[in-house]
C-alpha cells in the first residue's frame, strides 16, 4: 500500500471510528411527529400601554419562535389560538417545567448605572433599591438602555481566565454610545459600588459587574458591545443569552396550560416509512452493484459509512430529527451515489482510451478529473445551505443544517472511504489481471450507444425551449386557475380536543378521523396521561366537529365530550416566510455569481433559470393535483432546487473541458457532445433515488407519499431539463455573447501515473 493510500486509509477509520462511537452513546433528539413532546398554552394579557389583540399577539409569537430558536430546541411548532393565545410545542424536551419558564418570561431587560446606597432612592428620578445577584440591596438610578437598543446576545466560556461563563452583548442604533457614556461616568468613581452597572430581567439583578479600574475616566467601553459576568451556570446563561437575543414580549403573558403532547404519526406509519428505507437503499445498491460490480460494492460499503457520519454528526449537533427529515436523509443516501458514479464513469472513459496502463492508474485520474464537477456542484449546494442557516427561520434553517451535513459527508464517503477501498481493490493481483471484474473495463452500452449514434440533440434546442416553455406555461395556469391548496402550516386551521369516558387507541382514532374524510388531520394525544384526542385540521364547519366527535363514539371511545375548540393561526408565518424568501433569493443570486466566475455568466443563468423551470412545474402540478402545499412540500421543493444545480453543475463541466480542448470548435456542437457524454451519470444518479423514492411513495404511507411524488417529479424533470433546457439556453445565451472562448490549456509535464516505475526502453 502507498503511503498516500495509507494515510487517507488510517483518516478513513478514525473519522468512521468516531461516528459509530458518537452514534452509540449519544441519543438522537426526536420530533413531534415520531415522539411528542410538552405543549404549552399561552394567553397575552392587556400591558400598560399596549392591548392584548391579534396584532400583538402575532408579534408575540415571533418573539416566542426566536426564544425556542436560541434555546436549541429545532423544529418546534409555534400558532397562535384565537386572538390571544399560543400554542407553543417543544419536541423531546427534557425539562419542560423549566422550558415553560424560559419561554414565558416577559424579558424586559434594562441596564441601570449604581450609586451607593443611602437608603434614600429619588423616585422621581426613577431610582429604585433592589437586592444584587448576591441578596445585598443596590440602588439603581433611571434605566440608561432597554432590550430594544441591544441587537444580539451569545454565551461563551472564559476559557483563557476559566473564569466561568458570561454573555455577550452587541448594541443597535444608540445603544452602543449610550453604553459608552455610563461606563465613562462609572470608570471615574472611587467607589467600588459607584462603578457599578446593573442588568436588571423582569425586576429582578441578573448581574451587576462593576466597571474595570483599567477603563479610563470619561472614556467608557466603545466598540459596541460588552459582557454579562457572573456566577452563571451553563444552561443559566445561555437561557439568559436566548431571552436577550429574543428581546421583549411586547405583552405579558401567562401560562394557562402546561401537557404532554403524543407523536403526530402513528406507530404504523413510521414502521412503513422505515421498511420503504431499508427496501429503497437494499434496491439502490443493487443497482449500484450491478452496473458497476467491485467497485459499485465497495461504494455501497462508502455509502454506509456515509450513513453513520451524518448521523453522527446530525446527533453530535443536537439536531431534532423528523419524519421528513429522515426522508431527506435516506434520500441523501441516494444521490451521495452522484460522486462515486462521476468517479466511475471518469475512470471509464481513461481505462477504454489506455487499456494496457492498467485500472489503478485509470482509476486515480478518474479521482482527479472528477474533483472539479464534485466541487463545483457541491460548492453551490452549501453555499445555498449556509444562507438558508443564517438567513432564514425555523424548518428552512433545519433544512440548512442537514443539507450542509449530508453533502460534507457524501464528500467523506466517496473522494475518501470509496478511494481507499477502490484503489486497495484494483491494486490486488487478481483483481488486475482480471479488469472485467471492476465494473471498469467497458463503457457501458448506454455510452457506447450514444459514442457510435453521436445523435445532434442540439439541433433541436428551439424545439426542447419551447417545450419547456409550454410546460412552464400550463404549470403556471395551474396554480393561476386552480390556486395553491396551502395546508394548516400556512393558513391555519382548527383544533378540537376531544375527552373520552374510554380510553382510546390513538391509531385507532386516526382512522376514525380519516374514515369521516379527514386523511391529513394531525391526530395525537393530549394531556397529563395522554386520555385526551387532539384533532388539528384545515378550517372546519360547526356540522364537521360534531361529525369526528360522533366518528370519536362509534369507533369505541365510549361518551365522547368536547373539551376545547379554537381556530389556530399558521405555524409557518408571515415572518417566517418572508425569511424563507429572502434567504431563497440570496441563495439563488449567490449560486448565479459564483457559477459565473466559475464558469461564465452565460452558464450559470442557463442553470439558475433550469432550476426555476423544474420548481415552477413541480408547483405546477401539485396545483393541478389539488394536493397540499405544507412544511413537507417545502423540504421536497428545497431538495429539488440543489438537485438541478448539481446536475447542472455536472454538464456544464464536461462542456468546459470540451471547449478549452477545442475553442475554435462550434460551441452547439462541443455542448452536444459534453450533454450526451455526462447522459450515463446522470442516468445512473437518477435511478439511485429514484428507487428510494418509489418504496416511499407505495409503501411509505400517507405521511410521505406527497414528499416522494414531489421528489420524483423533481428528479425526471431536472434530468430533462439538464440537457433540453439549460443546455440550449446555454447554446442561446453564448450566441448573444461577446465573451470569447477560452484559451487552450497549455500542455502540462507528464505527470508519472500510479505504477508507472518511469523506465524507458
């Protein structure tokens, strides 16, 4: 073994080691949808200048989403009920009396300058005597700076000092020069009570630190922030960290009811969604197996430990995992085969060209020549990741994390785990002499097909633009005549809570429940001992809640009664989505440009307007379809969008290589010829997913079928698209350019191949 093999083999293990050892000990966090969690009802109450109405309590709730956010606890579900109350549910959350605590506080911190305590505080100045953070009275002057002029907050551990944790605080607008001037005031006092500023939370000294001796008189702390010290503990200061990064309620509220909430799917539902995994990855690396043998095993053993490592990792971060969510991640399985075909493929085409130097050789120039289009397609993917973490809000930034984690992994496993593998593989003896047994030595039918046809699919691009063209017309009539079926996440609904004199089995509610027409209510239970029925849907008629409530009786719940009943808004807000929007469009402007100084211009805005094109008929037909536009279909639609670049992304780079190769080569013809070349990956790549698509739409039950349709709508679309729409618009675009083509590259010094000794005869 070489050395370079031996070192990527050694990194391989400890990086494997280290996720099932990660996966072992640490416990994954479960959402809602799989485990339930604790409920809490708020209701907003009148404050002393602000009423307690809609508008209130919607600001509220975006305070509220912002808390949980802090607070670590992902993929929590946030609606308001009626006018003023909210419904908060924290999935797997281990302390929920002391998470009621944290979410309900008022948070309305204010920063007040000490002077000694003389028992005589001027009230009409504001001044007021509280006990300190250690039971001693202070005398507090007039708050100098309010929740409102701070714009951020985070807790950090002093480990350079060890002198526990503190919080950092950076200022908006004037709260930076305010703080500045009563830290000024403060640093000339010889008191030490005098240099004193105290954080004051809901009337009560969090902390009140007293100004250095080394910061000058009438100079203060500048630069626009400073630091919370104290005697806090780990969970106190990042608590206080998230209600200060929060900011204010704009109205009190107070906590009406704390219960345990059940998992929103059945048993059944979840068990069908895990047999449709298993049997769509068995089927996918079956079919790796067999259009690549050794190596399509050995990438099937890759995409294993790429398994472990994301779910390492996910775990590792204390991501919540959701139904879909696992979906997302078993379908990353799928296309984290993209890399390793791209390889294979490579190595193809280099053993065909020079049989007799041999399929090690082959094969790390398959690994060299494939790195620019695996970098390239997953550069933009975590670029759009990483916007949607810090742009956007709730499910969307979720989204974020698990994408970025699945695409670093899928790096892992193919240019590391399946190189190590491949290469030990194909330097045996045996193996050698042997090539057919690869999976390496032939092209491939489909490719020699299309080398011997040479079919000109380009002649035709006015053809291929106009049927996309009328595709993205009758998808756009679609949502235009039939309108977007927005589910309860964006337009809310109504929840009914049902008490039975009989305890009832939940699965056995559901199917009450969707036997009276209702297939998509979220059905769970409700209260301290689960012996409620919470039934959650789209806006029902009075004649519709006594239907499930007589559908309740007759499938066994004995005197059904009707405890509560309130409309609820959205879970997925105005806000929230105008998060997702903006931090959709940054997404998009960053990939166009950095696809631009990768390639050219005229390549990235044929691949960002094919992506357009695939999402706008997958919102296409699901309008037509009726069927719901929700949280799962945002997941799907995310999923899509990273799919088309890559692919994109895949064929752009065989037609730069082809055109540096041959500038003064038609540029119709070169991109000909670099879409038929990339056909057999992108074939191969597609039906990896698509067979764990196929076992989730027919076997993965209701919860997911939509979530597979989308995606595999998205699949067979973005395919088409990849070569009749972005590469004709490409063709379109390079015609209307005045961007030369590029240079020929300059012929490189023979690089010696792996087991070439360099001896000459």
């Amino acid at each position: 073994m070489s050395r370079p093999l031996m070192w990527r083999a050694l990194l391989a293990l400890a990086i494997i080691a280290g996720s099932i050892f990660v996966a072992l000990t640490q416990p994954a966090k479960l959402g809602l949808d799989l485990r339930g969690g604790t409920q809490i009802v708020l209701e907003t109450k009148d404050g002393p200048n602000v009423k307690a109405n809609r508008e209130s309590t919607d600001r509220a709730l975006e305070v509220l989403r912002k808390r949980v956010d802090a607070l670590g606890v992902a993929e929590s579900s946030i609606t308001r009920s009626g006018e003023r109350r909210i419904i908060v549910e924290l999935p797997d959350v281990q302390d929920p009396k002391r998470a009621a605590e944290a979410v309900g506080r008022t948070a309305q911190l204010t920063a007040h300058p000490v002077r000694a305590n003389d028992g005589k505080p001027d009230k009409k100045n504001g001044e007021q005597i509280l006990p300190d953070e250690d039971g001693r009275p202070i005398l507090l002057k007039k708050a100098a700076l309010s929740g409102a002029q701070i714009r951020s907050a985070s807790a950090s551990f002093d480990q350079q000092n060890m002198q526990g944790w503190y919080i950092t605080v950076d200022f908006r607008g004037d709260g930076g020069r305010i703080w500045q001037k009563i830290t000024a005031e403060a640093a000339c006092k010889s008191d030490p009570d005098d240099r004193r500023i105290a954080f004051v939370l809901d009337g009560k000294v969090i902390s009140s630190p007293v100004v250095q001796e080394d910061v000058p008189c009438n100079v203060g702390i500048s630069g626009g922030s400073t630091q919370i010290t104290g005697q806090f503990s780990a969970r106190e200061a990042k608590e206080l960290a998230a209600l200060i990064q929060g900011g204010s309620l704009p109205v009190p509220v107070e906590i009406i009811e704390q219960r345990v909430v059940g998992p929103t799917l059945g048993e059944e539902a979840i068990q069908a969604s895990w047999q449709a995994a298993v049997i769509g990855i068995v089927l996918t690396g079956l079919f790796i197996i067999w259009i690549y043998r050794l190596v399509g095993f050995l990438a099937t053993l890759a995409l294993a430990a790429y398994g472990v490592i994301s779910y390492a990792a996910l775990v590792a971060m204390g991501a919540t995992l959701t139904l879909p969510g696992l979906a997302g991640f078993v379908l990353a399985i799928g296309m984290a085969v993209d890399a390793n075909v791209l390889v294979f493929e490579r190595a193809r085409e280099e053993y065909a060209a020079v049989p007799r130097r041999g399929m090690r050789p082959a094969l790390v120039i398959g690994f060299q020549k494939a790195w620019s289009a695996i970098a390239d397609s997953n550069i933009t993917t975590v670029l759009a990741a990483g916007l949607l973490f810090f742009l956007a809000a709730g499910p969307v930034r979720g989204f974020g994390v698990t994408l970025t984690i699945g695409v670093l992994a899928s790096l892992v496993s193919a240019l590391l785990v399946t190189r190590v593998l491949a290469e030990w593989a194909v330097s045996r003896r045996p193996i050698a002499k042997r090539p057919a047994l690869t999976g390496l030595s032939k092209t491939g039918r489909v490719r020699d097909w299309l080398d011997r046809k040479q079919p000109d699919l380009m002649r035709r691009k006015t053809l291929w633009l106009t049927v996309s063209g009328l595709l993205v017309a009758g998808s756009i009539a679609g949502i235009v005549i039939q309108g977007l079926n927005f589910g309860v996440e964006f337009t809310g609904g109504r929840q009914v809570v049902y008490s039975t004199s009989q305890r009832m089995d939940i699965n056995d509610a559901r199917a009450a429940v969707a036997d009276a027409g209702f297939p998509r209510a979220v059905v769970q239970t409700a209260g301290t001992d689960g012996e409620d029925i919470s039934i959650r849907t789209e806006k029902l008629t009075n004649a519709e809640v006594d239907k499930l409530q007589q559908a309740l009786e007759k499938a066994g719940g004995g005197t059904v009664t009707k405890e509560r009943d309130e409309l609820i808004g959205p879970s997925l807000g105005s806000e929230l989505r105008k998060k997702a929007l903006i931090a959709l469009g940054v997404a998009l402007a960053t990939q166009l440009i950095y696809l631009a100084v990768r390639f050219r211009f005229t390549f990235g805005a044929a691949a960002v307007l094919a992506m357009f094109h695939d999402v706008i008929v997958v919102t296409g037909v699901f309008a037509w379809l009726g069927k719901p536009i929700d949280g799962v279909f945002l997941a799907a639609l995310l999923t899509i969008i990273g799919y088309s670049v890559n692919d994109s992304v895949v064929v752009f780079d065989r037609i730069r290589e082809l055109w540096r190769a041959a500038p003064e080569e038609r540029f119709a013809k070169i991109a000909n010829r670099g879409a038929l070349q990339t056909v057999p990956r992108t074939v191969n790549t597609g039906m990896g997913a698509i067979f764990i698509l196929a076992a989730l739409a027919l076997l993965g039950g209701d919860s997911l079928t939509d979530f597979a349709i989308a995606l595999l709508l998205g699949i067979v679309v973005g395919t088409y698209s990849t070569v009749f729409t972005a590469t004709p618009l490409a063709i379109v675009f390079q015609a209307r350019s005045k961007t030369p083509a590029p240079k020929p590259k300059l012929a490189k010094r023979p690089v010696r191949q792996p087991g070439d000794s360099g001896a000459v005869v």
